[in-house]
C-alpha cells in the first residue's frame, strides 16, 4: 500500500503525510479528467473526514485538527462548486456533505471548549 511513497514518508502518519502534500494550497489540476472528479472529490472528503475523527489529547491539538477539517471542506466544497460535481449524479451527495460540514463543524468549538475545559 505505500510502495509509491519516498523512502522517509514510510513510518510517517498518515496525518503527517497530507499535510505535507497539502493539497488545499493548489486548484484541481486542469488537465483532470472529468472521470477522475468523483475520485479526486472523495479523496479531499476523506481528507477532511480524517481530522475530524482524529483523537486529541491537548485543546489546542484538537481546535487545530477541526480548524484543518473545515479548511479542507471549504476548499473541496469551493472547487466542487466550480468543476460543476453539485450538478453531477455521481458527486451530488459529497458536495452537499461538505457544504453541511462547512456549515456544521464552527458549532463544534463550543463541545470542544466544554470538553477541554469543564465549568
């Protein structure tokens, strides 16, 4: 499974491995062909799926992790938006995920705030 990776990203997270690619810094390569989208769309939900199931122990840890999940939704939401998927079958539901998310997760700092930090 990490046979495509550089030698040195072999014991690495898989945290530690996406945002060193990160790939909210970059618009979807051009020459992507439309086949590809729904792949290229669930990898970028994945991704930001990923920091929200990630365990933290520390509150900074954990507003950062929930901070990089809305970053990431709000880049595959806005770049979904203009390569069409919100009108395409195959993606219409991943882009309606990420627009709730973008919606949804700013609320999730107040749980994390009383988590961390209990009256």
């Amino acid at each position: 499974l990490t046979t495509f990776l550089p030698e040195h990203w072999k014991d690495t997270s898989a945290v530690t491995v996406i945002e060193t690619l990160d790939p909210c810094s970059q618009p979807v390569p051009e020459d992507l062909d439309e086949s590809y989208y729904r792949t290229w769309l669930l990898a970028h939900v994945y991704s930001a799926r990923m920091y929200t199931k990630h365990q933290a122990v520390e509150y900074e840890e954990a507003v950062s992790f929930l901070n990089k999940a809305i970053t990431r939704y709000k880049y595959t939401l806005e770049e979904g938006l203009k390569l069409g998927l919100d009108k395409r079958e195959d993606c219409r539901a991943e882009v309606q995920l990420c627009r709730e998310m973008v919606d949804l997760l700013p609320g999730k700092h107040r749980e994390i705030h009383r988590a961390f930090h209990p009256s």
